[in-house]
C-alpha cells in the first residue's frame, strides 16, 4: 500500500470509529412519570446515575406517565420509560388500553413494589374482606392502577361494594370522621399518608383471601407475593402485617433501541448508586439489591441478564 493509500485507509478508520462512538453515545430519551408523581424525582435520579455510565450517552428525561410510557419506548419514541409492572404486562399482551402488542419492550430491572392493602378501624365490624360488602369503600381516582385491581378482586369475590373515588388525602379524613369503612389502596412499604394516619389513628389490615393472592399471580405474573407493612415500626398504631399482592415500579427499554452493553452499564451504575434514589424515595432505604432482577413477566434485557448472573441474582 502506498503512504497515500495508508493515509486514507487510516482516515477512514478513525472516521469509522468516531460514527461508531457517536452511535453509542447518541442521546437516550427517558420517559418519566407526571411531575408531582411519585414516579417523577426517581426518574431524575435514575436519569442522573444512568446519564454516567460508559458508554449510554446524555440520558434526558421527557414527560410521560402511564400507557404513554409504554408506547412511547414501544415505538422508539422513547429508548427508556418507567411504568407499573402490570400496565407493561399488558402492553405485552396487548390487553386494553393498548390496541397492539407492545413487543418491542423489555425489562431493564424492577425498582419499590406498591402492594395491595385494605385498611379499617382497629375497632372496625370489618374482620374478613368478605365482610367489606355493601360497606363504603375508597380505592382512588379513576383512572388509578389500583381501582382496576381492587374492581379485578371484588369481582372474583362476588363482592359488591359502595365504591369511592376520592384521592388518597381526602379519602384518609372521610376515613378519620366515619364516613368511609375501609380504604383499598396501593401504598408502597413507606406510605407516608399511611404513616401519618397510624400516627392519630388505630387501624388493622384486613388480609386479602388466600385464593386471590394465588389466583392473581397465576393469571398475571407482573404480580407476586408479599407482605406490608415491610417495615410494621413506621406505623405506630397499626395492629398487624398481612400477606398481600406486590407490583414493582419497573423501567422498560426498546430492545432495539438500547444495545446489551448500554443495558449492563445502566443497570450497574444505578445498582451501584441505589442510595443516590433512595434520597427521593425512602422506601429504598436498606432495600435489597437482588429486588433488581425482580421478575413480572416481561422479557429482561440480555444486558441487564448478564449483570444479575454476575451478582448471582439470577
């Protein structure tokens, strides 16, 4: 080769590399929650870990929640979202809201679980859930996760209920005064509204029965089996600690869109900074890491996979 064909030829080379570096450092959309959600400061701290990691890119966040979410990272909208681990479980099957299987999502890891709880007064007539028919019931908005889950239940139970839809603060002073029985709600382990009530107020779980837990979990594996509270000392006047229903916080990546290595490296970095988000959400305080590789029925990331096996979480 000529010094002018070894020029080229080298030129070309770096050319090469530097468009092959630039595509795995091209930016990654994020698809965060509502802003005043939950979802929303974990998303930018998540964003922040990610945003550092060898090889992914500036990742920046862009409103979102819900379905949304999930078609968005459906059709490469989005490389990244975060969602309920049973709203991307129907997605996935192609369940309504959605008109098409989402098949482009995977998992990347699972983050704090919300469980499924019901709530009454210590001194409550209310001992077993079958007790709650006829009784008023507040479950959430319209619209909330938990409504469809708690209608999912009744159901199965040939329960029928006098059903409200306040949202949660409200809900807890109609509770507080008598006109509310029993709340049916989602709170994660560390529930502040939940926390505050135990303050002022005796209150007891009504346990969820066996079959349903069981039932549940076999007809939809984004849900498995837990108890609540995790941590019964943040509650000081709550009674008891029941088995229950758990549905994580799960963030999904388009599987053609975030290669196996940007996958291994977020999923690194944010298991390696887990205390950087449990700043903005405290139920992640002495969380255990291997609740990462937490499955809910959705392919996980081959990238991500290698990290869980790594650490010996799968």
């Amino acid at each position: 080769m000529t010094k002018l064909g070894l020029i080229r030829a080298t030129c070309l080379a770096i050319v090469a590399l530097a468009g092959a570096t630039s595509a795995v450092q091209a930016q990654v959309t994020f698809a965060t929650g509502r802003q005043g959600g939950s979802q929303y400061p974990v998303s930018v701290a998540l964003s922040q870990i990610m945003d550092k990691a060898p090889g992914v890119g500036s990742v920046t966040l862009v409103p979102g929640g819900g379905a949304a979410n999930i078609v968005a990272v459906d059709i490469g909208k989005a490389e990244l979202g975060i969602t309920l681990s049973n709203s991307a479980r129907d997605g996935l099957m192609g369940k309504p809201p959605y008109t098409t299987k989402t098949e482009n999502i995977v998992q990347l890891f699972a983050l704090q679980a919300f469980k499924v709880v019901v709530i009454v007064p210590e001194n409550s007539p209310i001992k077993t859930f079958s007790d709650l028919q006829g009784k008023k019931v507040n479950t959430g908005p319209k619209g909330f996760t938990i409504v469809e889950v708690a209608n999912e239940i009744f159901k199965m139970e040939n329960i029928k209920v006098n059903m409200q839809y306040l949202q949660i603060g409200q809900a807890i002073d109609q509770f507080k005064d008598g006109n509310i029985d029993a709340l049916v709600y989602s709170p994660s382990d560390r529930f502040a509204a939940f926390m505050d009530l135990a303050q002022t107020r005796k209150i007891r779980l009504v346990p969820l029965p066996e079959r349903v837990i069981a039932t549940m979990i076999k007809n939809d594996p984004s849900f498995y089996r837990s108890e609540w509270p995790a941590y019964p000392d943040s509650y000081k006047s709550l009674s008891n600690k029941v088995p229950t229903l758990g549905y994580p916080n799960i963030i999904i990546a388009n599987k053609n869109k975030i290669n196996d290595q940007q996958a291994y490296e977020m999923t690194k970095a944010v298991a390696e900074n887990l205390p950087k988000v449990a700043m903005v959400e405290p139920d992640l305080l002495n969380w255990d890491l291997k609740n990462l590789a937490t499955e809910v029925g959705l392919p996980i990331h081959p990238g991500a996979m290698r990290y869980f096996k790594e650490k010996g979480w799968r």
